[in-house]
C-alpha cells in the first residue's frame, strides 16, 4: 500500500529508491482538437543520480515542502510544491 508524507530536505538524497528507467511504446498526441495515439520506441535512461541530488538539493531547501511517496519504507515517488508551481516525478 502505498503512503504519503511530508519529508525534511535532507531525505532528498532518498531520490537513490526511484527506478526512473521507462519504455515507451505509444505517445499520445492532441491533433486538431483529437487525441490520437503515435507508435514510437523511446527508452529512458536511469537518472544520473548524483547529479540529480545536485540538482534537487537546493529546490528542496528553497521549498521546504517536500512529499514522498512510499511503498511501505522504499521511496517511489515524490513531489516538491511551491504556491505557485509544482515540481514532480
């Protein structure tokens, strides 16, 4: 079952959890007013991990909102919101 809490900046290193990888096999796309489906084959790489710690470290301390999600302990998702955008993945 799958739980959501609010989480400190310094969980972001937790980002480690997440299998970011992904194949794609269809992309939806709005076409004159019609949502059409594109055949394609597109493959998404595992994060860079360091980097992205790099990189969300500062956008968690500058929020301080942070929500993860998780499948009993292991961090599957998360979210950092600002009043005026939302940052996710």
């Amino acid at each position: 079952m799958i739980s959501i809490r609010k989480m400190e900046s310094s969980e972001v290193n937790r980002l480690s959890e997440i299998d970011r990888t992904e194949d794609i096999l269809q992309d939806y796309q709005l076409i004159h007013g019609t949502l059409e489906a594109m055949d394609v084959n597109w493959h998404i790489a595992p994060w860079d991990i360091e980097e992205k710690i790099k990189e969300w470290i500062p956008i968690a301390e500058g929020y301080r909102n942070m929500w993860g999600a998780f499948d009993e302990e292991k961090r599957v998702g998360f979210a950092v919101f600002n009043w005026n955008r939302t940052i996710s993945t």
